[in-house]
C-alpha cells in the first residue's frame, strides 16, 4: 500500500508505535489507553479539545515524562527510560512555546542546541536551519528582539539541528500570520519528502487537512484514527446538493424515483440535499430527471465535508469535551 | 548514552554568555565585591603597630571571615535562580527535548557560578594581601595574613564553600515554584558551612596546615554529597509538569496498523490540564 504522499507504510518499521499508553496524574488520567502507529515519513496530525491530552501524548513519547502504563516505540527505539538520552538525540520536539533565550542571538541559542546534540562544527547545520525557516537575516539578533512569529521560527530552527527521524511540533503555527503559517507548511511538506515522520499537533483543522497524510482525534481517549478523506467518508454520508431556479412542484415525485437516490431533504427554498451511493455515478440522473420534470437546473455538486465537520461530529457526540 | 563533556561545555558557555549580557547580575557580581573589600581594608590600615597581638589576631580572623563570604554569598543567589529561572522563561523544556543529561545540565551550570564567584574571591585576596604588604603600618597584620594555613584555606575554601552554596541553590531551584523564595532560601541556606569558617578565623581552632586540609576534605565531601542528591531531586516530570514522577506498569495489547480508520469506542477518564 502506498500513502497519500508516496509513503510506502510497509517498507520501512514504523517511526512511532504507540500501545495501550496511558497517563496518569494521581487521580486524575490525562490520556488512556492510547494505541496507534505512525509509518516512517509520514505526517500524522493529531487533534483533540483542550485538555484532551494531546501535549502530554507529545511529551511522554518524547521522554518528558513516564507512561503510567503500556508502550511505545519512538524511532525504532522501546520507550524506557534508560533509553531517554537515545531516544532524544533522534527525534526532536518544538514545544508550543519556543522557549528561546532572549538574551542570547538566534545563532547562540542554536550553538547552545547544536552542542547538545553533540554537533562539534555546528556551522554549516546552523545557517541550513536558519535558510530553511527564512531567518538567515536575523542570525545575529537578540531573540529578545523578535516577534513572536521570528522566535517560533528559531523554535522550528532549532528542531531541524539534529536532522530528527521523528518531528514533534506541537501547535507549530499558532500565533503566527497567515504568511509565516504558509512558510512552516511548506517547511513541513519540504520534512515530509525528505522522509521525516511528522508529528503534528494542532488546533487548526485545515492545516491538519492539508499537511497531514492521516490524523488522530484524542480526547482522553483516542477516538478516531484514519486520512481525512477515510473521516469523512465514515461520518458522513455522501450527498449531492441540487439548486434549482424554482422551488420543485412536487420533489418527492423526482428524487423518488430517481435511480440510486437514497433519500432527499430541502436546503433552503430551491436547494436540496440528497443522500447518494456514489455521487458521480448519480449525478447525471438526477439531473435527467430535473430536466423531465420541467425544472431550471442552476447546479448539482458533490456535497464536502471538511475535517472540522468531522472534528466537530466527534467533539459534539462528546459531552466531556463540550464542558472544556 | 554516557556522560558528555560537550554537552557540559555547551551549558556552560550558554550560562557565560547570558552573564554578559545581563547587567543586574554583572553589577551584583562587581558591587558586593566591593563592599567585602572596603571593610577589612579600612580594618587593616587602622591597626597601627603598638595594638596588641590578640587584637591584631582578631582583625585579621575577621578579614579571612569576610573574604569567604564572598564565594559562599555570591553564587547562592544565582544558583538557586539556575532551574527555576530557565523553567520561568519557558526554555527548561526545549532543554530537556534534547539528549542532556541531567548531571550535565546541573555541573554545566554550578561551573558556570562557580568559575565567576572564585575568581572574584581571588581577586579579593590578591588585593588585600598587596595592600597590606604596600600600606600596612602593623607588620604583625603582614605577616598573619601571609601565613601558610591562611593562605592555604583561602585557596581551598573558596571553591569548596560556593560549591556548598551553589549545591544548595539547585536544590532549591529544582523544588521551588517561585524565583523570590528560591534565592531567598539559597542565601540562608549558605550561611551554616561559614561558621566553621568563623570557628577557624576566630582562633577558636587553631590555624594549621593540617586543620585547613581536614576541613576542605570534609567540605568536599560534603559537596560531592550534596550534588548527587540535587541530582536525585531533578524530577523531569515534576518540572515540566508539576507532578511527581509514576513508575511505569507494563501493558500490553494490538498496534493498529497504518492506513486504516478506527472509531473507538469512548472509554471515559478525566481532564488533562
């Protein structure tokens, strides 16, 4: 099988392989019984409420902080903690705040990073990194300095260093403008055919429709798994939307018959909706058969369900997400 | 993964460098300096020759005393601001993404006190000592203040008594919750070792080469101590989260493979902060 970006899942072990994680706090659980698995290069994106869990996910798999039960492999490594030093040096996550150090300059606070990832001529991975996040102009500025959107940038910078097998970045674009968000996409897509697994945690559904090649929706739980596409698909049925110059005479008497039509409701005055098997196959009946019944087709389309129709299906069915 | 002196390095050079470019802590590291050298200048040159030797012995214990403040006071403020100063800035996490160590990250920032706070300590003998041999008119103060023990002990416990301080302050910085309370509670903490110090200064020991090597082994063990429970107390978790570390139990069960959809069933559990 081949992935949605060219990511064949089965050639290569998995990046992250996540069974039965579960994290507890004392009494209180900040996720349960948590399983998935991440293919090596793909970019998987993971949504979920406030406080549904997702940042911790991040954190345990990234040796944060201790699983209260199950396992997990992060990079072919089995998540332990003697294995937390390994583990590190092989992944790499940008946390929702940069956490950078203002009174040091974009490239001090890279050596300091470079250092730690044991890179001696750190030169030449510093200014690739600052290229790749269009920063290299302000190399020599007090992070003090920048806006928020430039210190998230010398965040994403700094997580390039260690040429990372697995990517976390969590809410990677948040604060920043619609410009700066387009450059941390394609900086995302340009990981993504460079075969780094991506691990993306955020709030906003289109950009996980766009980047991701499948998403995960966590609230405590893990309650869906699957492309957006798949989502969709799953959640809702498929459905045409008809709009016609007029209100139908007698509608029932069309859809009714009309050939693999499910069924219909009105959208408005001289909209409808109607629920298909396959809307490309049925469109053109449905159409034959507006036509015979003397009405002025203005359009028929195939009616798209976006990722946040799914997020807010599954988030609206959830009484404990909604008190958030 | 074993223990890296480049990634020490890496720590110390950050810590360096962020001394240079903050100047509440260089005009700390300058000012209080100075005050520990006025007075016992001001002490050895009131001391004219005719004062009798105990007063003379006095003066000079005081002088030794005030000197070793200085590495036991400065570091203390600054250490107990090491962690919860980096977790107040939002960059202790970023740090602990990476491959560190946590012995690493702890030497790498008691060295980065510790090289400035010796250093001024140094300084400070090296200009009492040359002011006392230039205008010193009690040739008893010359002499006490160049003998072997005295000489010996500055040396000695200069170092060992900010690594006691700088020791206490991470400590402290890895519990506390709030900058103010940390360095409030690091400076108190660094005053017990002084008064061993005190008892030394004041004759109450007498000098001798022996004693100063008996209490430095003693301070550097303590010191060796101490680190290794600051060690033992740098909980990630705690840190990063506020809660203290769980051990892990084992679970087992399937990995779902990629490329499929699963809707699973809704199995309950409380908020995530």
């Amino acid at each position: 099988m081949t992935g949605a970006h060219g990511v064949d899942p089965s050639a290569t072990p998995p990046a992250l392989i996540v069974d039965h994680l579960t994290k507890q706090f004392g009494q209180r659980t900040a996720f349960q019984d948590v399983s998935f698995t991440v293919a090596s290069g793909e970019v998987f994106g993971f949504l979920g409420p406030n406080g549904a869990g997702k940042t911790t996910t991040v954190r345990t798999l990234g040796t944060l902080i201790a699983p209260t039960s199950g396992s997990a492999t992060v990079a072919g490594i089995p998540l332990t903690s003697v294995n937390g030093p390994e583990i590190r040096q092989r992944i790499s996550i940008m946390p929702e705040n940069p956490g950078v150090y203002n009174r040091l300059t974009v490239i001090e606070n890279l050596e300091l990073f470079a250092g730690l990832y044991g890179q001696r001529n750190s030169g030449p991975r510093i200014t690739k990194a600052l290229e790749a996040v269009n920063l290299t102009a302000r190399g020599r500025d007090l992070c003090g300095s920048l806006s928020k959107g430039l210190r998230q940038r010398v965040g994403l910078a700094r997580a390039l260093l260690n040429d990372p097998a697995v990517m976390f970045l969590d809410e990677p674009t948040s604060g920043l403008d619609p410009v700066a968000a387009r450059e941390v996409h394609d900086l995302i897509i340009g990981l993504r055919e460079r075969g780094v697994t991506v691990f993306l945690t955020t709030h906003r559904l289109e950009e996980a429709e766009r980047l991701c090649d499948r998403v995960a929706i966590l609230n405590t739980t893990l309650r869906l798994v699957g492309r957006p596409d798949e989502l969709r698909e799953q959640l809702f049925s498929r459905s045409l939307v008809v709009e016609t110059l007029a209100p139908l005479v007698a509608p029932d008497d069309v859809f009714n018959s009309t050939e693999g039509v499910e069924s219909w409701r009105p959208d408005g005055a001289s909209s409808y909706v109607l629920s298909v098997v396959d809307p490309r196959t049925i469109a053109p009946h449905v159409t034959r058969a507006l036509v015979a019944a003397g009405a002025d087709v203005v359009s028929i389309s195939e009616s798209r369900h976006s990722l946040e129709d799914v997020y807010l299906q599954l988030i609206n069915d959830d009484p404990e997400a909604s008190q958030r | 993964m074993k223990f890296s002196f480049g990634r020490l390095g890496a720590v110390l050079r950050k810590e360096l460098r962020e001394y240079r470019r903050s100047p509440f802590i260089i005009a700390t590291m300058a000012v209080l300096p100075l005050v520990f050298l006025v007075e016992p200048l001001i002490t050895i040159f009131r001391i004219g020759p005719s004062i009798p030797a105990s007063t003379v012995d006095k003066a000079v214990g005081a002088t030794f005393l005030i000197l070793l403040i200085a590495p036991a006071l400065l570091p203390a403020v600054i250490a107990s601001y090491s962690v919860v100063g980096e977790r107040e800035q939002g960059t202790l996490e970023p740090l602990l993404t990476t491959p560190l160590r946590r012995e690493e990250l702890l030497l790498g920032k008691a060295l980065g006190v510790v090289v400035p706070a010796v250093g001024i300590a140094y300084v400070l003998f090296a200009v009492i000592q040359i002011c006392a041999r230039l205008f010193a008119s009690n040739a008893e103060v010359v002499a006490l203040l160049g003998q072997g023990p005295h000489i010996l002990a500055e040396i000695l416990f200069a170092p060992l008594l900010a690594g006691w301080s700088i020791c206490v302050g991470m400590g402290i910085s890895t519990r506390a919750t709030d900058v103010r309370v940390a360095q409030q509670l690091g400076t108190l903490s660094s005053i017990p070792p002084l008064a061993v110090v005190a008892l030394v200064s004041f004759n109450v020991f007498t000098p001798s080469v022996t004693l100063a090597v008996v209490f430095a082994l003693v301070l550097l063990v303590a010191d060796v101590i101490l680190f290794r429970i600051v060690s033992a107390l740098f909980d990630r978790e705690r840190l990063i989260t506020g809660a203290r570390a769980q051990r892990q139990s084992r679970g087992d069960g399937h990995v779902a493979p990629p490329g499929t959809v699963r809707r699973i069933p809704r199995t309950g559990g409380t908020k995530d902060g």
